[in-house]
C-alpha cells in the first residue's frame, strides 16, 4: 500500500531510532531534559528568536501562542481555510476564550488591506483584534508558500496597530528549502512561530513554538495549564534534533516527487489549480462532481492512499517514505482507477 494521505505518516528512520534509544534525558518539567534544551535552543537560533518551546503537537503550538498573545473576548484574524480554523476543534474559543474571524483568501493568501479592513475599531462594542494568524506553506490551499513580501507587509500592518502576528509554520521547512530563503528572514516579522517537526521533517511526534524570551516564559505557563509539561521528553527531542540535522534538505526530493504527480495528472485533467500552485510537496486534484470520498474509495482498494478534503477535493502528499518507484506506481494506479 502506497500512503499517500499525510507527510504526518512517515516513520522514524533506523538512524534517528539509534538517536532516540541513546538520548541523554531528564526531567523537562524541570528544565532539565538536556536534549529538550538543545532542541529549543536550536530552533529559536534557526528562527532568528530569543527562546522556544517544544510541546506534543502543531495544534498544541497553535494554541498555546493563541493563549499568550490574546485575553478571553479578544479576536482572531485569520484565512477560513487555515489549519486553525478548520482542524483545531474549536480549540480557540474552547481554551481561549476568542471569537476568530476568518478572510477567504486566495489560495490561503490574505492580502493586507483585506486584514486592515478586518480590525476592529477602537469601540467598546467590537471584539478587540488581539492576533493575526498566517500559514505557511498552506495546507488547505495544497502546499503553497506565502509571498514573502506579503508577509512583510501584513506584519508592518500588525505592529503599527499594536496587533500579535503568528505563523503556523508547521511545514515552514518546505518553503525554505523550495525558496531558498533562511527560516530566519521568514520568521522575522512574526511574534510568535510554530514550526513541527512530525510532518514532512519525518520526526514522531513535536512541535517548537519560538518567540521572545518573556513570550516565551509566559507560553511555558499555558503549556503547562493543557498538560503539555511533559518529563524525560529528551527521547522525543532527539528525533527532533536528529530531523533537523539531517531532513530538511531532503525535503527537495518531495517537491520533485510532486512535480512529477502533478505533470501527470495535469495531463489526466484532474489537477484543481494550474501547475504552478504546486510548489511543495502536495497535489490538489478537483472533482467537481463531488465525488471525492468514492475517489478514495476507489483508490484505496487498488493499494493507493490519498485523503478527500471534501467532497471536491483529493489531497496527495508526497514525504519521506516515498519514492521516485512508488510515485510511479501511483500514476499508474491513478490512471488505471481513473484515467
């Protein structure tokens, strides 16, 4: 069975496996997880921060930086596709007591006068704008990498109005090395960046949430309140730190791998967007019929595994448990299913 559903599948490697079993660990509730450590030391180094923080998940992230940057009644500009939005179960208004209001962006591309017209007045009868959240790459809108320039500008926008800016950069990995433009230069107009290690970057389980230190410190706080303290988590920061040193040039394998998909199922006419809207390591395929969960169906009783993100939409994913052979077998399997 080819899994195409989710870069969230992969499996460690037999040399991050060595990594994990020898970690020298403690107890991080503490401070005292030598690998936890180095690994958010790492990651703010990276992202050009003062400090990070590495909790159980992206949703995790998300929600903890939610936390720190806002109070209960606060608002939340954000895309209506976004991962927070859509795949946080509510997460935002359960835990923090925020109303979100969503922007249906271009491809998940809010530009920044549509988030200026979005903040609310200075009026005791709105919900103050506490936070403006981005995405990148994309999830929803197949991988995307938002414009650098764009980001510049919003967070130029944010900052004038005393506004939070927060990057889900769960696959931030993957812009960088498609862009070639450093973590750093990414992160620079964020407040807070949530970067995950359990996707594409092959890592079981984790994500870095990276701020400034007093951010931080106040973050640490809220990861406690939703269990996130966890003890000798160095056997888990050490995939991470492995992940780091070792698999995000290798992201640039994905990406070819999708070009690839993407060419031949342009060429079947099934591919949502023009070619050139895939820049990761994700593949958009449109239904318009609405038949998309048939589809995958369909195709996984003929051994390949893709996810329907609605009725109108499969998602395929290229990772690092797939390769140049298994790409090929599923163009053949696509077009044998549907061709």
């Amino acid at each position: 069975m080819i899994d195409l559903r989710s870069d969230t599948v992969t499996l460690p490697t037999a040399e991050m496996r060595k990594v994990i079993a020898s970690a020298d660990v403690g107890d991080d509730v503490y401070g005292e997880d030598p690998m936890v450590n180095r690994l958010q030391d790492q990651v703010a180094e990276l992202m050009g921060k003062e400090a990070a923080l590495f909790v159980a998940s992206g949703t995790m992230s998300n929600q903890v930086a939610i936390r720190t940057h806002t109070v209960p009644g606060d608002e939340v500009i954000l895309d209506y596709n976004c991962h927070i939005f859509n795949y946080e179960s509510g997460a935002g208004a359960a835990l923090s007591g925020v109303q979100l209001h969503t922007i249906i962006g271009d491809h998940g591309i809010l530009e920044p006068k549509e988030i200026a017209d979005a903040i609310r007045p200075d009026d005791h009868h709105y919900a103050p704008t506490a936070l403006i959240a981005l995405e990148n790459t994309h999830n929803r809108a197949g991988g995307i990498i938002y414009p650098l320039e764009t980001i510049q500008d919003i967070g130029a926008l944010a900052h004038k109005h005393g506004i939070g800016l927060h990057l889900d950069g769960a696959r931030l990995m993957n812009a960088v090395v498609a862009s070639g433009i450093p973590a750093a230069t990414w992160a620079k107009s964020f407040d807070s960046i949530s970067l995950c290690l359990s996707k594409g970057l092959g890592a079981p389980v984790g994500s870095v949430l990276s701020g400034s230190r007093d951010f931080i410190q106040e973050a640490h706080r809220y990861r406690k309140m939703l269990g996130g303290g966890m003890r000798q988590a160095g056997i888990l920061a050490a995939a991470g730190i492995y992940a780091l040193d070792h698999h995000v040039n290798r992201l640039a394998e994905d990406h070819e791998n999708a070009q690839i998909l993407a060419r031949a199922m342009e060429n079947m006419g099934l591919l949502k967007d023009d070619r050139n809207w895939t820049q990761t390591n994700m593949v958009v395929l449109a239904f318009p019929r609405g038949n998309a969960y048939e589809i995958e169906t369909k195709l996984k009783a003929a051994g390949l595994l893709v996810s329907a993100m609605d009725a109108y939409m499969v998602r395929m994913v290229t990772h690092l448990g797939i390769d140049r052979g298994d790409v090929d077998t599923s163009i053949e399997i696509l077009q044998r299913v549907l061709g």
